[in-house]
C-alpha cells in the first residue's frame, strides 16, 4: 500500500520535472533560433511601420507565443503541434515567401501586406482573422514575423503594384476578359468554368510538394487574398508566391488586367453588376460563345 | 629606427598581399575528361503522354522520355553536371548570357548550368503559355506567366544552387537551373562524357551532380598542361 502510494508520488513527481524540463526546453529553442549569427533581424529591435502604428518584435513575441504558436510553431517553420492536422499547412516564415503581397514575385511584402493577412485571415485555410486583435497588437505580430529570415535585414520589400483607376464594367470588356481567360491558360488549372477542375489542377503542389487546389469561382467564396476587384487585380498581377499561381505583371497590361477581372466576376454566384450583364448577354448570344478550353484554343490558331 | 623596420615590413606584407590577391592565373591549358556511369538498376525513361496539350504533342515525333535519369549505352548517364567546386578562383560572371527555351512543351535544356549573377534568358517558343516557377530556397523563389509571343524573360541568380524549375500548367515539365561559381563546368552527353577545358595547374576538388543521385566528388591535380581523367559512378535506385 505504502509502496504504491510512493510508486505513485514517484511517477507524477517525474512527469513534472519532465513536463517542465520539455517546456523549458522548447522555450530555450524559441528564445534561441533565429540565430543572430546568420543576419536574422534583432527580436528587441525589429519594427513594422503600419500607417501611423509603429509595431515592435519584442511585444510581438509574446503574442506569438500566446496566438500563433500551436500552428506556425516555436521555430517559425510552420511545424507547430496543430501542423500535421491543417491542410493548406501553415505558413514557414523562415522562407520569408507569401501569398498575398502587393510587391513583384519574388520580393518581400511591405508591412502593410502584412497586417492586412493577419487582419484578414485566409478564408479558405485555418488560419482566422485576428481582428480581436487591436491594431497595435497586430503591428507587434508583423514586426516580430520578420525576425524569423535574415531576408528583412538585407533585402527592402518591392515596390508595390500600381493599380489604375477600374474601367467601366460593360460587356465588351468582359468578353475581352474572356478572351485572357482562354489565351493566359487560366482554364487549366481553374477550369474552364472556373470550377477548379482544369486538366492540370490535380496535379498542383505547392513550393513544400503539399498538393494544392486551384480556386474555385463556383463557390462565390472570398478570395484567399481580399475581396475587392483591386484585390482580385492585384492577386493575378502579383501571383501568389510558393503556390502555383504565376504573376502576370509582365504579361498583362492595366486595361486587360480590369477586363479579366471582369470577366472572373460572371464565373461568382454573386449578385454583382458583370455577373447580372453577363447574364443577360448569354441570354440572347449564349450559342454563338465558344465554350472555354482546348477546342477553342485550337480553332484561335 | 624601430618604426623605420615596421613601414618597411608593413610594406612588404602589403606588397605580397596584393600580389597575391590581384595576380591573374594565367589561362590555363589543363583538362578534365572523363565519363559518368551507374551500377544498380535506374529508374526507367517513361514516356510522356502531352495529349492534353495537343499544340505540344505534335511536335514530339516520338513520345518524350522523363528526364529524371537519362541512360545510354554503357551505364552511361546524360545531363549530369561535372564542375570544380574547389580550388578555382570565381573570376566574375561572363558577360554572355545563357538561353533557356520552353519549346514542344519541354525545358531545352532540360539542365541548364550558369555561373553566379550571368545574365538567364528565358524564352516560350511554344503556341501555348507557360508558367515558369523556379522553386529557389537559397536565392528567392518567383513565378511568372509567359503566354506565347511574350518577349524572353531577363533575370539571373546571384547565389549558386540547384534550382529545381517546373511548369504548373504542364505538370510533366521539369528542369534544373544550376547556378554555380566556377566558369569551369561540363554536362555529360548521351554517351556520359564530359570535358572540363581552360585548367590551370593546381589542386581542384571535381564535382559531378545528377538530379536524382546528389553528388560524388573527387580530388585532381593538374600539373602544366595535363589532361587528367576523373570518372565518376553512381548507385542507382529502381524508382
């Protein structure tokens, strides 16, 4: 009985200690990577300038530790306990690539890019808005996910997209759009009525090799990145970077870029004006229209 | 008197320093050649089904074969990078460019090795777009559309890497950009043979890559100007 009662005492004593010696442990890593001997930015120092907020890293930390650990981890590499349940997986911010940027493929986001994914969310992955969150508190966030790549203290973020005035939605402008649709190849990893199920979007990874869908504009979900037609422009120009969707800022000019987002409205279930135009369009030329996809490449050529 | 010797040391060292750093080795006249073969079973050379870009299939004759261990005669092994990754001195990026085509659907060359910082022309001659997605992690990984008749794409890389290069609209494309900094490089043809010329003498370490088997190196010194043989042999795995 008395043997037991230490048997017990014995275990429950050393699953403390080891409880403890686990947390202090992953605390130490935490607190030790990102090595400062590889240029990573300084935790106590980093800043992020968000119109007039001034977010700092060393309070952003410890809102890291409380919010954002279980899935991005202690590292920063997107390995936090929750990682291995989520699919698309949480982001890597040792790798210092994101998705929603308004900078060229293949640079840095600004701050502001920043703030606006953890103000947002991601609306089709785990990953929520943080607007409980005060502004502050998400300035602190974005100056302290900065400290995890020595990419933010050798490299300045690009130089943001100009997105020109909308022009008129008219019809003439969605078919037009319709047109970049077919020639940019969008079809094939969209489909050609923007379902998603193009010829190609089964066999999409992203830049870890996960797979990955294409969006689906059947669903009239938000987009990954805003909702706003400027959003939607300036996704496609950007491209979303580790992901399979291409920039088309060299490609694309203004005029076309807002006839494409036009057009990639009428593929919504929304109540919106090019959706409506669109509607009654098809109503009276629905069976001169091409359907989208490779017959109506080859007879373009 | 004492601070006399110290200039005049000071000045020796100073003088055999810069002699050291700014001496150009002249253009040297060795040679590395040699052949790249494996043992073991290789993954087989399967062929590629492009029937959902028709554009693309009718211009392969026969089917392309996968890339990713390219065998001849001979154990031979194609597209195998063969270059000094010591004991060569980086002697700045050349000033012509390096040409990659996207054509029938296929990256031309299927590897293309570069030094640091050359200037990398990028080219869609095909009737259909393009998206090419170098997935870089030690310089930065970008990603563009190139629909047909766009102008070339005007980039380089400034840190050496495999980077491994893909199409996400055409899934069976799949190449390599192999940045390296050493002017001196090889690809192994169809017979698994390379030539390393311009060697001057002295000791290099030679490094062979294949992109499925990682890398074999070997140590060779080149005394005036010898041309030395260095082959190399890779364990092959069925898949």
């Amino acid at each position: 009985m008395t043997l037991n009662k230490y048997a017990v005492t014995f275990a429950l004593g050393s699953m403390t200690l080891l409880t403890l010696g686990a947390t202090s442990a992953r605390a130490q890593s935490h607190v030790n990577s990102p090595a400062p001997w590889l240029g990573t930015p300084d935790v106590a120092t980093e800043q992020s300038h968000i119109g007039g907020i001034t977010g700092n890293a060393k309070d952003g930390k410890k809102l890291y530790r409380r919010f954002c650990i279980g899935c991005h981890g202690p590292d920063g590499d997107g390995e936090g306990m929750n990682a291995q349940w989520i699919d698309p997986k949480p982001r890597d911010f040792t790798e210092a690539t994101f998705k929603c940027r308004s900078t060229p493929t293949g640079t840095l986001p600004t701050d502001e890019d920043l703030f606006n994914a953890i103000t947002r969310g991601f609306v089709t992955t785990n990953m929520p808005s943080w607007r409980p969150l005060s502004p502050s508190q998400r300035a602190d966030l974005v100056a302290f996910v900065k400290t995890w790549s020595p990419r933010w203290s050798k490299e300045k973020p690009g130089t943001p997209l100009n997105i020109p005035p909308e022009t008129p939605i008219t019809i003439d402008s969605i078919l037009r759009g319709r047109a970049m649709f077919q020639k940019l190849e969008c079809w094939k990893c969209h489909g050609p009525q923007g379902h998603g199920d193009g010829p190609s979007a089964s066999t999409l990874t992203d830049d870890k090799g996960n797979p990955i869908r294409p969006y689906n504009f059947s669903t009239g979900e938000r987009f990954m990145c805003g909702d706003t037609n400027q959003d939607l422009y300036r996704i496609f120009m950007t491209g979303l970077d580790g992901s399979p969707m291409p920039s088309f800022a060299d490609v694309v000019k203004p005029d076309e870029a807002w006839d494409l987002v036009h057009f990639l409205r009428t593929l919504q279930p929304l109540p919106t004006q090019e959706a409506s135009l669109w509607k009654t369009y098809m109503v009276t030329h629905g069976k001169d229209i091409t359907p989208i996809g490779p017959d109506a490449g080859a007879a373009a050529q | 008197m004492r601070l006399k010797y110290f200039v005049a040391l000071a000045f020796v060292i100073i003088v055999s320093a810069a002699m050291v750093v700014f001496a150009q080795p002249p253009a040297g006249s060795g040679s590395i050649t040699g052949k790249v073969t494996y043992t073991g079973t290789p993954m087989k050379m399967k062929p590629i089904d492009m029937s959902k870009e028709p554009s693309c299939a009718k211009q392969h004759a026969t089917p392309l074969l996968t890339q990713n261990v390219t065998t001849g005669p001979g154990n031979s092994l194609e597209w195998v990078i063969v270059y000094i990754s010591a004991g060569d001195q980086g002697s700045g990026a050349p000033s012509q460019a390096v040409r990659y085509d996207q054509k029938g659907c296929e990256y031309t060359p299927h590897i293309l090795p570069m030094e640091a910082d050359q200037q990398l022309m990028i080219y869609n001659d095909d009737q259909t777009s393009h998206n090419i997605h170098p997935l870089a992690k030690i310089n930065q990984e970008w990603n563009k559309s190139q629909p047909p008749g766009s102008p070339p794409i005007d980039t380089k890389w400034e840190k050496p890497e495999f980077i491994p290069v893909k199409c996400n609209i055409h899934p069976w494309m799949h190449g390599y950009f192999v940045v390296l900094k050493t002017p001196h490089y090889a690809t192994t043809g169809s017979d698994g043979t390379f030539e390393i010329k311009g060697l001057s003498p002295g000791k290099y370490t030679v490094t062979a890559w294949q992109e499925q088997y990682g890398t074999k190196t070997q140590e060779v010194t080149i005394a005036g100007s010898e041309a030395k043989t260095a082959n190399f042999v890779f364990t092959a795995t069925p898949y």
